[in-house]
C-alpha cells in the first residue's frame, strides 16, 4: 500500500491542527483585548499570592472543559468528556502564550522582573484569553459569509467589497478605541515602550488582524475566491485596515484630550501605535460581523 495517502493525511491534519490554533488564537484576543490593556490586572498579577491565582486557573480550567464541551476551537469529531479535557489543555495553553506575547511587547513583564511578578501577571491574563479561545467556534456564525451569503467571484464588486470593509474597519475600531482611549494605561504604556517594543507591536498587531479575519476559519470567504479589487488581497487589506485603524486610534486620542496637535511626535506616535492593537482587533471583529 503506498504512503502517500498516509502522509497527504498527515499534512492535512496538520493543516487542520494550525488552523484550530490559529482560531484559538483570534478568539482569546477578540475575547481578552480589553482585559491585557486594564491596569488592575497587571496589579493584580503583581500583588496577589500565587496560590490564589492558581486557584482561579484552576477554576477557570473547569469552566474551559464545559465550554470546549459545549463549543471549543477545533472541528469535533467526538464529543466526550476526555475530548474535552484535551482540548480544555490547549485553550490553557494559548491563553498563556497570547498572555506571554502581548505583555512582552507592552513592556508589562521583561526576562529581569521577579519570577513570581510575572508568573502573576502571565496568569492572570491567561484566565480571559483561555475563555476566549474556548468560545472560538461560537464567537462567530462561520457558515456564512460577511454580508450573509456568500457571492461568487462574478457578483463580487470589489471597490464596494473594499468599501464595506472600510467601513466595518471603522465601525469595530471606533467600538472599541472609543472604550479604551480616555484610560490612563494608553499613556502609562506607550511611556514605557521604546523603539523596538513598537516595532514588535506593529508587527504583533498586523499578525493579530491577518489572523483574526483570513485563517482564524471565522469567515468562510476567506476559504473561497477572494474579491480582485487593489485592497482586497489579505496582505493589502491587512495593512490597509491597519492604518485605518491607526487613523481610529489617533482621532480617539484626539477627540477625547490625551493628546494634541502641539504635542511631542514621537509620544503621539506612541500612544497612537499603543491604541492601535486594541482598534486593529476592533476593526477586524468588525469585518466578520457584517
């Protein structure tokens, strides 16, 4: 019998494999932005006793097997309490990596700081990330399309398609900037960034929004013949709704006082790159709604 059946599977189920995790992925960050950007979780993490958050991820780990259970981030193809408690295993673990990654990046935790600092406060953001990834599946209706349907390659126009998106762009970046803005954390984070902290937040949050709409499997238009308008290849339409919503995030900032024309340009750029994570997950959650 020849092995190239075998190994066709294998690759395949690798493929499935990165596609559940990166849909695990885009759940906890659609699930948990707003927490990792809450001073109070990262005071939490930082003071409360390491036992107690324990508790609480243990909690939460019990939470995760009924929701994995009930929905999950992988295609079932059982669904059985030991499926469930492997899967609540993942969930754990995306949560800690999504936490690990963001925190790096917003300079909230550094290989020098006290182990159980960061342990803390790793912990503590695990808890929403984890939930989110476990509600991947049910986060959004994946049957159908943006607009409800899901139109062939002939019906597509793309300058209305790129329209649309711009709008949904604006509309979940405006949802969520809007919420977030007039915090204190926004300036308190982008104070401690330096250049290559918003470097690597401007390629983490490109890698967030291109992961959230075209392989997270949330929009099955993403799976089909794509619209052939200039904006409308995954890397165009990523980079475009990302300075979309760095537009989104500086009129925020703006219109809401935390900063102005005469102020420094580097901590307008700052604050604006800062706020830019949160619009960018905005805007892409916005896309998949509509």
């Amino acid at each position: 019998m020849s092995s190239e059946p075998v190994e066709q599977a294998r690759e395949h189920g690798w493929i499935d494999e990165a596609a559940s995790f990166g849909r695990a992925f885009a759940g906890a960050y659609l699930f948990g932005i707003p927490l990792l950007f809450t001073m109070e979780m990262w005071w939490i993490g930082t003071y409360a006793d390491l036992w107690k958050l324990i508790v609480f991820l243990a909690l939460t780990f019990l939470a995760n097997v009924v929701l994995t259970y009930l929905a999950g981030f992988k295609p079932r193809r059982e669904t059985s309490l030991i499926a469930s408690i492997d899967e609540s295993v993942d969930t754990l673990a995306v949560g800690v990596v999504a936490s690990v990654i963001v925190l790096l990046v917003l300079n909230r935790i550094a290989p020098g700081d006290p182990l159980d600092s960061i342990l803390g406060k790793v912990i503590i953001q695990a808890i929403p990330l984890s939930i989110g990834a476990s509600l991947a599946n049910a986060v959004f209706d994946r049957h159908e399309g943006r607009t409800g349907e899901q139109p062939s390659a002939a019906e597509s126009h793309p300058w209305r398609d790129a329209l649309n998106d711009l709008g949904a762009t604006i509309i979940g970046g405006v949802f969520i900037g809007f919420s977030i803005a007039p915090t204190d954390e926004i300036q308190l984070l982008a104070a401690s960034l330096d250049i290559y902290h918003e470097v690597a937040l401007v390629a983490l949050t490109l890698v967030i929004g291109y992961i959230i709409v075209f392989t997270s499997g949330f929009d099955p238009e993403s799976a089909g013949p794509r619209p052939t308008g200039p904006f409308q290849h995954p890397i165009t339409e990523t980079v475009v709704s990302y300075v979309v919503s760095l537009s989104v995030a500086f009129w925020a900032l703006y219109l809401l006082d935390r900063v102005d024309f005469g102020d420094p340009f580097p901590s307008i750029l700052s604050q604006v790159l800062v706020l830019g994570l949160p619009t960018m997950v905005g805007g892409a959650a916005g896309r998949l709604a509509v």
